[in-house]
C-alpha cells in the first residue's frame, strides 16, 4: 500500500511538472484611468491586495498612497513627499504584511512607516544601515531574490540553490507567493516557472503581455500595466495556479559561491558599475537617453577595470526615463545590479551579491 501511494505521489507531481498553468486576460478589477480626471496612476512602484480584498498602491506622481475598495473605487489617500512625519522621500514601495496593515518602505529617508489601513500613522522605524528595502532584496546566485512577508528567506535561498545554475549573464528573479509557491523567471520575460520551496517544477504561467507582477495569490495575480500615454493601470487577473504544496519543511540557509571571487574582484565589480553609472549621465546628456549597450558607453570614455578581473557588463532595460544593468563575474556568480528610473524595490539602490 505504501509503494502505491508513493508512486501515487510520483505521478500526481509528474502531471504538476508538465502543466501550463492560466491567468485570465480580462481583469476582475482595473484601477487607474488615462482621462485626466484625476484618477490617473503615474509612476506606480508597488500594489497589494489586503486580506480583506482592499488593494493598496503606491503612486510616484504625486508621491502617495491610495487605498481601493473591493469593486476598485477609492477610499483614500495619503502621504505627501517630505521628510516628516507620514512624510516620503524620493520613492517608495510597499513591504508586504500578512494582515490589513500598510508598511510602506520609504527609500528617500530610509525609513519603515506603518500605517492602519484608514491612513493613520502607527509607527516609523529608521534604517539608516540598510542597503535595500529593509532585508527585502538580495542578490544570490545570478538571483535578485524578493523576500516576502513570511520571512521564509531560508527557503527561497534553498531553492535557487535546486534550481538549475545561471551561468549566463542573465538575471533571474525569484519570489514566494501567499500560498509557498516559489516564481522565477529568466530576464523579464511574461513566463514563470513555479516551483515548490524544494526546487521541484510546478509547471509555468505566462502573464498578460506588459504586465509587471507585483503580488500572487492562492487564485490571483496583481500587477501593472503602462499604457501608450505612460499611465499607469493595476490589475487584479484571476490564475488557475497549482494548489499549494500540502507539507512545509524546515529551510538551510545554502552557503554563498564565494570560492572564486575575491575582495579585489568585489570591489571592481563595485567600481565598474559606479562609473557605468556616470557615463549613462553623461551619454544622457548628449542624446537624452541612457545608453541600450556597453558600446554605447564608450562614447563618453567609459572602459571597465579588465586588468583586475573578467567581467561583463550587460544593459537589462534601457529608455529615456531609466536603465538596469548588471555586471557579471565571469569565473564566480559573484554580481552587481543596478535599476534607476523603474521604481519599485530597488530604484537607484546598487546591490551586489553572490
């Protein structure tokens, strides 16, 4: 009987595996407009839905926070840029919570502020230490790992570690839905694959074209989408999403690929993309643009420090507005990664990592 029910299992986990999973394109709710009544999203970096179905958004442009009901009509609103009290700085981004709090990551003044779902300030916690929003990003093998509100950091670390090895220089990102199900996707394609905490394949999904995912749940999924006139739109998509694996296990923390990469390695690693950064400004000053290549680059005198080690610069995104690049060491996993004008996580912050 044991044998039967393990083959059982076996089988059940193959039909997993192979399975292309669905999200519906005809979203239940659609929050923003492009009519200038008012009720445009500009810039928007972050959204969550609350357990009560209420969902919070972050916008850029005027910098605050909205509030929407279940049908996706506003609540409220509050924040404004500044440096006091229930105040933002440059940008900010939702931390995700388990209950129908607001923690709001505020990158301009390094702060944590927690907000009642009505807008009243709770509490502010500074971070002035910290190099990314507060423990929620990471860089871990050639990953940019997005940590979420269970704090199972052990168990997303163990399963990149399962996951087939990146030695491309290619970034994969990696984050854990509601229900345990690890996400990942190679560059910034629409597909995902999703995979237990184990490593073990759960199939795929492919989002709508455009849309940049901000939140998975048991049955949805929550992101946004730009329009041809930049206006931002939140959307809330139903997913037939695999179930939640049934057995949670305890996590290892793999221990980092350190072996090949050197002090001297990280810091030109560092010091290559602090300069590339430079150059973007000034090749933005002469064709107001940032430069789509490393090519490019070398028109405003730009030329990485090959004599100390080998690495490779690759441009992920580029426009008018902003850039992401990643500097790859060729004989470790050992990178640097830097977005400037996406918003988000990890706008403007430099985060290096194994």
């Amino acid at each position: 009987m044991r044998s039967s029910l393990m083959l059982l299992s076996v089988l059940s986990f193959s039909s997993l595996s192979a399975q292309t999973w669905r999200v519906d394109p005809k979203p239940v709710i659609s929050i923003g407009t492009s009519d200038l009544s008012g009720s445009e999203l500009l810039k928007v970096t972050s959204a969550h839905r609350l357990a009560d179905g209420r969902i919070v958004v972050t916008n850029g442009d005027p910098r605050e926070v909205r509030v929407f009901g279940k049908d996706g009509k506003l609540l409220s609103r509050f924040g404004r840029p500044g440096k006091g009290p229930g105040e933002f700085g440059y940008s900010i981004a939702l931390l995700p919570t388990a209950g129908d709090s607001i923690v709001v990551w505020d990158f301009g003044n390094r702060r944590r502020l927690l907000f009642q779902s009505d807008g009243k300030l709770v509490k502010e916690t500074s971070d002035p230490a910290g190099t990314s929003a507060a423990g929620q990003l990471t860089v871990f093998r050639r990953t940019l790992v997005r940590f979420g509100s269970r704090g199972q950091n052990a168990c997303l670390l163990q399963a990149i570690a399962a996951l087939p090895r990146v030695n491309d220089p290619v970034l994969r990102e990696v984050f854990a839905d509601e229900a345990g199900r690890v996400w990942s996707r190679s560059g910034s394609g629409a597909t995902w694959a999703l995979h237990t905490e184990a490593g073990q394949s759960l199939g795929t999904v492919t989002l709508p074209a455009g849309m940049e995912l901000f939140q998975a749940g048991k049955d949805f999924v929550l992101g946004r989408t730009t329009d041809d006139d930049g206006f931002d739109h939140v959307r809330l998509l139903r997913a037939t999403l695999p179930p939640a694996p049934s057995t949670r296990q305890g996590c290892v923390t793999p221990p980092p690929d350190t072996t090949m990469a050197s002090k001297i390695v990280a810091a030109a690693t560092k010091t290559d993309m602090r300069n590339a950064m430079t150059a973007s400004e000034a090749y933005f000053a002469d064709h107001a643009t940032y430069p789509a290549s490393f090519e490019a680059m070398k028109e405003v005198g730009y030329q990485m420090s090959k004599a100390a080690y080998e690495g490779d610069l690759v441009v992920l995104r580029s426009s008018a507005t902003g850039y992401r690049y990643a500097i790859f060491h060729r004989k470790s996993t050992y990178m640097c990664l830097v977005d400037v004008g996406g918003g988000g996580w990890m706008d403007g912050v430099l985060m290096c990592g194994f």
